[in-house]
C-alpha cells in the first residue's frame, strides 16, 4: 500500500488532548491523498473551566501547526466550538490570525452538514454530562436548529468517552429515535466516542441520515479544500 503524505492536502487539526478517537476516525474518513496533521490542545474533563481553558494555548499551538504547511487548520472539539453561539468564529478568527491560513472548527461543519439536509428537527445524542449537553441544545438553537429528543449519558472526560462500546452508542440512538418521532436527522455528537462505523447501519435502520463529529469534520475540511469525494461506509453525506 503507496504511503500517505498528503499530495492532495494536508489539513491541521487541534484536538483535545485526551482524545484517541478523532486521529483514526478522521484518517478513515478522509479522501485518499488527504493527510491529517495533528496537534494537541490541554483538554481532559468537561467541566466549564476545562473547556474554555482549552483555547489558552491555541495561538502557539496553531503556529506549530502551520510549520508544517497545511491548507487548513480545523479547531477539533464539539463542546468548546459549541459552547455558545459565537465560540466557533472567535476560535476561527484566532486561528486565521496567528497562522495566516484558512480555518474552521468542528461547529462549522455541524452547522454545514445539517444546512445541507435542510435540517430543522435534530434528534440529538451525546455521552456528555447534562450542562454540556443542554449548552449543544442551545447552540443548535441559535442557529434555528430545534432539538426534538436525544439524550446524554452523564460521562466526564475524553479518555472515558473512548470506552463506551459503540453497540451502547447506537442503542442510546435507537432509543432516542423510538421515543421522538419526526427528526430530519441524527446526530450524534463528540469526537472522543467511536461512533463512525455506526453511521451506515444506523441510518438504514432509521431511516434517516446520521451525522457525527468526525465525520462532519472529516467532510467539511475536505470540502474546504474543494475535495468532494464520497466515501463509502460513512453515511449520506459523504455522498453529497
């Protein structure tokens, strides 16, 4: 198998530090030829002073990135870029103005993905502890966006997250389709859960598209760069 070195595109990303997730979804889901080059940022609970601590380093963080030259620097984090409403643009503008390069976070993508769909009525599922959860809530409701069910799972910190078995992620969806008829989609929300080798089934057992947070990212930087391969194995927006 020829190695990877990103001749059609290298993309930075910042992810939290406890992550372990995002670097093998995100490498699955790009396009062949597109390499992702990543960078960490302090990030291991989900408290409030945790997540907003974690943007205290991005300028020296997205200036190491940028040695390396990509085309695109995506801040990679749901619960900080959605914090509230304005987060995701204040992170953008930073990361633009301490690299000189194009940049994006992972509520960019989210916001995005579900203009795409035409999405209004989202079912939302997360593992997060509630005050994280309900701040997704009003993010996507900022932007017009109604939550119509969904649930969380009460988990702190990355590391933790990386445990929970996809068969209780893709239960926790069901449940939460079963009990609010009507969404225009799912989204499964968190880049620290592996939930990407769910999107396919669960979309045909819903009936409906399946959105998650390595994957929005994976496919908005690509789209960025003006990539619109699709990806098989990864649901409907990839072939969008």
């Amino acid at each position: 198998m020829p190695l990877n070195y990103g001749d059609r595109g290298r993309i930075g990303f910042l992810v939290p530090s406890g992550n372990s997730v995002a670097e093998p979804e995100l490498h699955a889901m790009l396009p062949p030829g597109v390499v992702g080059l990543i960078t960490r940022l302090e990030l291991r609970g989900s408290s409030e002073a945790e997540l907003l601590n974690m943007a205290t380093g991005l300028e020296a963080a997205t200036r190491l990135l940028a040695d390396a030259k990509p085309a695109l620097i995506g801040f990679h984090c749901t619960a900080v870029s959605t914090f509230a409403p304005e987060m995701a643009e204040s992170i953008r503008q930073r990361i633009e103005a301490a690299a000189g390069l194009p940049a994006c976070a992972t509520a960019d993508g989210i916001l995005a993905a579900l203009s795409l769909f035409g999405a209004r009525r989202v079912l939302l599922v997360t593992p997060y502890i509630q005050p994280v959860h309900d701040r997704e809530i009003g993010f996507l409701a900022s932007h017009g966006v109604g939550t119509i069910g969904g649930s969380c799972l009460g988990v702190n910190g990355n590391a933790t997250m990386a445990l929970i078995p996809p068969a209780e992620i893709a239960a926790q969806a069901r449940q939460a389709a079963a009990a609010a008829p009507g969404a225009d989609l799912c989204f499964i929300s968190c880049t620290a859960i592996r939930s990407a080798g769910l999107i396919a089934g669960l979309e045909a057992e819903l009936g409906m598209p399946v959105l998650t947070s390595n994957q929005v990212m994976a496919w908005h930087a690509a789209r960025r760069l003006g990539l619109a391969d699709s990806i098989p194995g990864f649901g409907r927006l990839f072939t969008l």
